[in-house]
C-alpha cells in the first residue's frame, strides 16, 4: 500500500508538472473569481468600488503568495525549484565558457576511459558465457604431477573412461581445431574447423536458426555431416536456406551441412565455421583433445574434481606406461576464456580509476579558485534570505550539470575506445567482438558523473551555504587556496603513481627491446602452407614441393637462403615430451624438450649459429638413420662439459644421434628463458603444416610481394597464410607488453597535462590573492628574482609534497606491478626518479608563468585599488 501511494503521488506530482501552463490559468481565473465576489460584498456595504477593490486584495492576499502555497500544498515546489537552479546553474556556466569547457573535456577524458574500462571488464570477464547454465560448464585437463603444468589435453581412451566411470557430468564432450582449405574458392581460402564429439553441441547447449543438430550416429568417426556458424553461413551462402543439404569440402573431405549454429549460443572456440566428426587417435598417449564437461545441477565441483581424481588414479594403475602420474584439473570454462585477461585488466582498471580521481581533482580545485570569486554572490543571497539548504542544492546542481556534461561527452569518447578495440587485431583480450554499449555502459557514466559531482562541487557548496558577508570578505579567498592546495597536493600523488606505472613498464619494454633473441629476423619473409593430405601423402611428395619451391624462391631477386620448420619462433604452437640421453630410460621425472622440424637452409635463413658438429643434409628423410641437432640449453644440462656430437636422444619414441648444436633462441617469447630443444630434419617428422622462411638482401615486405606468385605458380590450389617477416612475428611477441606500457604511458600523461594545468591554475589564483602584497614589496625595493623565487618555492612545496606521498603510494603499487615488468623492479629507483622529474618539470612550467606574469607588473598599478 505505501508504495502504490508513492507512485500515486508520484504519478499525480507528474501530471501537475505536465499541465502546470494549464493549471496557473484555472488558479488564476479561481483567484480572479474570488477577488470580484469579495469586492461585490463590500460595494454592497457601501464601499466605493476603488475601497472595495482594495479591501478584497487586502483580505484575500497578494496572488503571488498565494501561488506558492498552492505549489508547496501540491508538492511540486523542489522540482520547479530545481528547473529554476538548472537554468541558472546553465546561464552561470555559460559566462565562464573557458571554465566550463576545460571542466568538461577534464571529467570526460576521466569518465571516458574509465567508463570503456568498465565495459570491457563487463564484457570480458563479468558477463556469462553466451551457454545455458554456464556456471556448469568445465574444462578437463589433463595434467602430470610434479609438472608445473596449467593446461593439458587428453586423450580419447581417456575421455571414454571418464564418461563411462563418472556420474558427475550430464555430458563430456571433446574438440580440437584445425585450419584447412574451403573447397570451391575461386582463390585458395582456410577456414578453421573444430572437429568435435557428438555431444559438443548437447553438452554447452547450441542451438540452431536453420536445419538441425545431427545424431549421435552421423557424428561418428567417419561421419560426413557439418554444421556452419551464422555469421559464416551469411557470409558464404548468403543466408540462404537451400545451403542446408548442400555438400561443403573441408581439407580433404567433402561433408553435408546439415544445420547453422546461432552465433550467439556457440562462440567457442571463437573463430570456428565449420564443425565436423572428431578423429581421434585410439591410443592412449595420444592427447590431442581438449575435454569439457556440463555438471550435474547438484553437484559441487569439489566433489566432482575429487571423482576424478580417484578415476585418474585407477588408470594410472591400469595403464601405467601412458598414464603415470598423470590426474585431472577441473577449471570452469570461464576461467579458461577470461582467465589470461584478468590480470592486465585490473592493471588498466586501476590505472583508468586514477586518472578519473585526478580529472575530478583537477576540476575540483579550478572549481574552488572560481568560488572564492563569487563570494559576493553567495553573500547576497544569504542576506536575501536564502537558507543554507537551498544554497547548497544550488551549488551542487552545478556540479551536477558539469558532471553530466562530462558523462555526456566521456560516452561519447567510450564508443569511440570501444569502437577501435573491438576492431583492433592482435589485443590480447578475448571476446572484444561482443562489446558495445550498453545499459551497464549508462549505468556507469551516471554513478561517474554523480561522484565526480560530490568531488567536485561538495566542498564549494559546503562553503558557500555556511559562510555569510564578514566571512566571505575576510577568508574566501584564503580558504580557497588551502582547499585547493590540498586538493593539488592529492592530485600530484595520484599522477606519480601513474607516472611511475608508466616509467615501470616502458623501462621493462625497453629492456626487452634488447634482448638478442638467438637468431637474425632481418630480411627474413615468411608464410605457412597447410598442404593436402590427398596431394602430399608421403615424403616424395614433400620433397618435391620443397624442391620446386626452393628453386622458385631462390630465383626472386636477392634471396639467399630458403628453409622451412613446423613451427616458427615467437608463435604460439609448441610440441614438447621428455627425453632421456645415452641409452637411459624415459621416467616419470625426466626432462622435457621442445621439437622442431626443419627442411633446407632453416638454420642459415634466419641466422641460428652451428657451435658445434653440422647441420643435417639434404639425404636425411624418412628412411635414414634418425639425427637430430640439439640446442646449448639441451646440451649443457644433458651433457655438461661433454660434446654432444655422436652421443644419443631418446626423444618422442625415435632414438636418434646428435649431429650438431645450435646457439639458443628465445622462441618461446623475448621474457623467457630458451628451452631445451631437439631439431630434427622435417621428413624424420613430417606434419601437415610448414612455415617457410625466406632470407633476402632486399627488404623483406620487397620479397613478400613476390611469394604468393612463386605459390601460386607450383601449386594453385595451396593457400598461404599468416604471411609476414619474421621481424613482425617478434614484435607481435611484444604486443601485451606494449599495450600495457602504451596505455599506461597514454594515461601517465594525460594526468602530467592536468596535473601542470593544475599546478598553473592554483599559481595563479594565489598571485592574483597576494598582488597587493606583491606590490608593497617591490616597491620597497625587492627585486623582480627574489618575488619570483619566492612565488615559485610557494608552489613547488605542494609539487614536492605531492611527490612524497606519490612515492609512497608506488612503493605500494610497485609489489604488485612487478609482476607486468620484466627484469625491472617494481620499486625501480630509475622509474621513481623519471616520474619525480616529470611533476617536477610541470610545476616549474606551472609555477613560472604566473609568478613571472606578476613581477613584470609596476608597483603602482599593483597598488592601485581594484
């Protein structure tokens, strides 16, 4: 009951509002009618129609009184007299345009980026998953004891056991992904498939816009059906219908599409088109898939992890030789897509939180420099009988207006981040396609805009309501400058911290820049071919490719070397198992090694040295004694002060002798430790894909241009991708340290700029209160250096105050930024004094300028009265 008569009278007090030009015309009428009834009576007592007219208006009071009463009886009056304090608040603004407009773009720059921010920590890591129930859903890997393992896949024996033993799950499914050609291109195309289980579909609860999901019995081995995107579907078929039935060739098969997948049930793996039938190894050791799980609605994930865990157990005692210490980690599927993001986006939340509270002190101490000028003002209507109450709703309603003013526009600077992120490549940040405004994009902008309006405008209105006449003549401008001061002086804290984020990160940047990464990277193109199992069956055909597009290549103009390797440095992909050296066993605790397969000049090509013994020939293939080349990494651990040539490594089942050793390379990533590893000559190893590295004395963008035609040429139907030089592969390997030192360097000097308007604001607020005394001085003879000296000591002491506790604060900060920074401390005494001389060189900009401006002013203007 009492919240329907809320919003009766709610819904009444709007209606009034509404009808309110209506409703002053009946008052008046009323009051017109009842102010000619009285004078009838009192002509009928004798009166003269003048008297009678005047003890009517004497009796009945003045209308205007009376108006107020009605509006106070109707509960109106706060609304209205919040449209009169807008309306001024609105003409006030518009007198100060400078004021207002560098108010405005400050709270804008602080509610944009933080308001971006906050939409992408929304649309990356605190929306659901687009599934049913997503909470539920899990990913299984497959991990080693004693190996400091975060993610591992498994096997297909392994997934059938775990189905059939545990009763945890509704659904276990499986997938892995693959780039193969598309079938019917006019121009060679790849699309990345996901080969899935049956119950992919059922267990994270896709659903379909067109045909259907397939069965369990077209979804086996050998099944040929296929399910498209929608956003493929469209692309592709042009949306339309009769594509389902249609045939598709994919790789080497040719499958039916039998359904299109909504787009927005089934966003994993993000960049899938195609789903078809999984082919999985039947053997044990063979752990090529990625396994999820749906839990039961009642059942706990401890509980769960605990199941698997004694299952785990069981097959490691069943099956010993392929399941030895090996267990199972259950992390829910969120984890597994956000999980990576979380960290770099906290360290931009924070640093976005910072520059809004150094935006809204920035625009809170020009507010209170622009106060103690309308003291007078607020004088007056104290005098005029203004009530505390009501001056204080006044003055907030100005900030109010500037914070909206600044949310207005600060959203309009958050579609714009958005807009470039959501279209950036190579951001390492997942689901960047699915932001855009949105609700909580409004949500955040208003709750902004209020706090930037208690920031901004509490302190002057808390001053402004309480202090009379006397007080405003005496200490307005006096009380100004200290609440200023101190606000500059937090102002300067914050943007240390930023300051010093921002030197952190670039002097980590810096230092990784001038890593040697092991090899040379200058000059070198490079390309991938996905070749055709039905083409490239066997190593006679490789080899021909190789032969062919070894002499195509080397024909371009300045190559001098062309080799090719599985997987290329600085890339994502990497195969790693344990070794054992010189006739030894393989054990559960022996160490691990990367592989990698290489063909022709790989090693010349892209300037890895030969310490030791030779690089493999061009005979090694498929039906010579297995040789491998190993790295310095490898051969120190394995044979320390020994040499490795003519000793042997027992390494992915293949026992092979060590030819040569390599000098390491950092192919992992410029921050990491080289990895052990084995090289071994590509046919010893073949794989499906082959990365191709093009050593030229021209420029290598130059040789690019020229690739694809050599391709094409050979061999039509092979598509080329992740085309580029082996230069933009290592800074690609930068890119998250990049990113996170560009947009803290971005933010560090957005907030040094306010911070020096700041600085250069207060300076000249405190001169013009001190130009009496300015002038006394002088013309008692002080110099112009001396007065200006002074002025300037007066405003670096807030400057190196403002240091001081910005310092402590990054020694805070500086523990928990370490973790971003490599080989640099987060209590870097370098970074600590960059930061201290930047503020340090804004406030002597800051302060200069005023204090200059008022020595150069004669003694007897000074004095002059204002």
């Amino acid at each position: 009951m009492r919240l329907s008569g809320w919003l009766r009278g709610v819904g009444e007090r709007a209606l009034q509002l509404l009808s309110g030009r209506r409703r002053r015309r009946e008052l008046d009428d009323e009051m017109a009618f009842h102010l000619e009834q009285l004078e009838q009576r009192y002509r009928r007592q004798g009166l003269s129609p003048e008297a009678a007219r005047k003890r009517a208006e004497i009796q009945f009071g003045r209308p205007s009184k009376v108006r107020e009463e009605v509006r106070d009886a109707t509960g109106v009056r706060p609304i209205l007299d919040f449209a009169t304090d807008l309306r001024h608040a609105v003409r006030v603004l518009r007198r100060r345009p400078a004021h207002t407009a560098t108010a405005v773009l400050s709270l804008a720059i602080g509610i944009g980026t933080l308001t971006a921010l906050l939409t992408v920590v929304d649309g990356v890591v605190l929306r659901p998953l687009p599934f049913p129930e997503p909470e539920q859903l899990f990913v299984l890997w497959g991990t080693v004891e004693g190996e400091d393992t975060r993610f591992g896949n498994a096997s297909a024996p392994d997934l059938e056991d775990w189905r059939r033993s545990s009763s945890s799950w509704t659904g276990v499914a499986a997938f892995n992904s693959e780039r193969v050609e598309l079938g019917g291109e006019v121009e060679p195309d790849l699309v990345r498939i996901g080969r899935v289980t049956s119950d992919f579909f059922a267990t994270l609860g896709a659903r379909t816009v067109a045909g259907r999901l397939p069965t369990a019995g077209e979804f086996a081995a050998d099944g040929r059906v296929a399910l498209v995107e929608e956003g493929a579907w469209r692309r592709r078929f042009a949306a339309d219908a009769a594509a389902i039935g249609s045939t598709v060739r994919l790789g080497e098969n040719v499958y039916t599409l039998v359904g299109v997948v909504e787009g927005a049930s089934l966003r994993f793996p993000s960049d899938t088109e195609f789903w078809v039938p999984i082919e999985a190894g039947a053997h044990r050791g063979s752990r090529s898939l990625t396994a999820i799980g749906r839990l039961h609605s009642n059942t706990l994930p401890a509980v769960a992890q605990d199941e698997m865990n004694t299952i785990a157990a069981r097959l490691a005692a069943a099956h010993p030789d392929s399941n030895a210490d090996r267990s199972v980690r259950l992390i829910s599927l969120h984890e597994h897509v956000t999980g990576g993001s979380r960290a770099v986006l906290s360290l931009f939340l924070g640093a976005a939180a910072l520059v809004f509270l150094v935006t809204a002190a920035n625009t809170a101490h020009l507010t209170h420099a622009v106060s103690a000028e309308r003291a007078t003002e607020m004088a007056v209507r104290r005098a005029l009988g203004a009530g505390r109450g009501r001056l204080l709703r006044y003055l907030m309603t100005e900030s109010l207006v500037l914070g909206a003013l600044g949310a207005l526009l600060g959203v309009a600077l958050c579609a714009i981040f958005i807009r470039v992120g959501s279209g950036a490549q190579g951001l390492p940040l997942p689901r960047l396609d699915t932001l855009g405004l949105s609700l909580a994009t409004a949500v955040a902008a208003v709750v902004l805009a209020v706090a930037a309006a208690v920031i901004v405008g509490v302190g002057p209105a808390m001053r402004g309501s309480t202090q009379g006449v006397a007080t405003f003549s005496s200490t307005g401008k006096s009380g100004s400058s200290r609440r200023s001061g101190t606000l500059l002086v937090g102002q300067m804290a914050v943007t240390f911290v930023l300051l010093f984020g921002a030197a952190v990160l670039l002097r980590s940047l810096w230092a990784l820049e001038r890593v040697d990464p092991g090899l040379d990277s200058t000059g070198v193109a490079t390309f991938r071919l996905t070749l055709p199992g039905s083409r490239y069956a066997g190593g006679a055909e490789v080899m021909r490719l190789h032969a062919a597009l070894d002499g195509g290549l080397r024909s371009l103009p300045g190559v001098t070397a062309v080799g090719a390797t599985a997987v290329l440095p600085f890339g994502n992909g990497s195969l790693g198992d344990r070794y054992a050296v010189d006739g030894r066993s393989i054990e559960p605790d022996s160490p691990s090694a990367q592989l990698r397969g290489v063909l022709g000049d790989y090693f010349e090509a892209v300037g890895i040295p030969i310490l030791e013994g030779t690089r493999f020939q061009s005979g090694d293939s498929f039906d010579t004694p297995p040789v491998a080349i190993v790295n310095q990494t490898l051969a120190s651990a394995a044979w320390p002060g020994q040499s490795p040539v003519g000793k042997t490594i027992i390494h992915f089942g293949a026992e092979r002798r060590v030819v040569g050793v390599t000098g390491d390379v950092r192919g992992a990533g410029l921050s990491r430790m080289p990895l052990p590893t084995v090289y071994v000559p590509f046919l010893q190893r073949p794989t499906r894909f082959m990365s191709y590295v093009v050593d030229s004395e021209r420029p290598a963008d130059t040789t690019l241009a020229l690739v694809r035609d050599v391709v094409h040429e050979i061999d039509p139907q092979l598509p080329l991708e992740a085309v580029a030089t082996l230069d933009d592969h290592l800074q690609r390997s930068l890119g998250s340290y990049r990113l996170r030192a560009g947009f803290l360097a971005v933010l560090g000097a957005i907030a040094l700029v306010l911070a020096g308007v700041g600085i250069y604001g207060l300076s000249a607020h405190l001169v013009a209160g001190q130009r009496y005394e300015i002038g006394v001085r002088m013309a008692l003879g002080a110099s112009r250096r001396r007065v200006l000296r002074e002025l300037m000591f007066q405003g670096l002491g807030r400057v190196a105050l403002g240091i001081t506790l910005g310092a402590l604060g990054a020694v805070w900060v500086g523990r928990w930024l370490s973790a971003f920074a490599y080989e640099v401390s987060g209590t870097d005494p370098l970074a600590l004094a960059l930061a201290a001389g930047a503020l340090t060189m804004a406030g002597l900009l800051g302060c200069w300028r005023p204090g200059r401006r008022a020595t150069r002013v004669s003694p007897v203007e000074a004095l002059r009265p204002d």
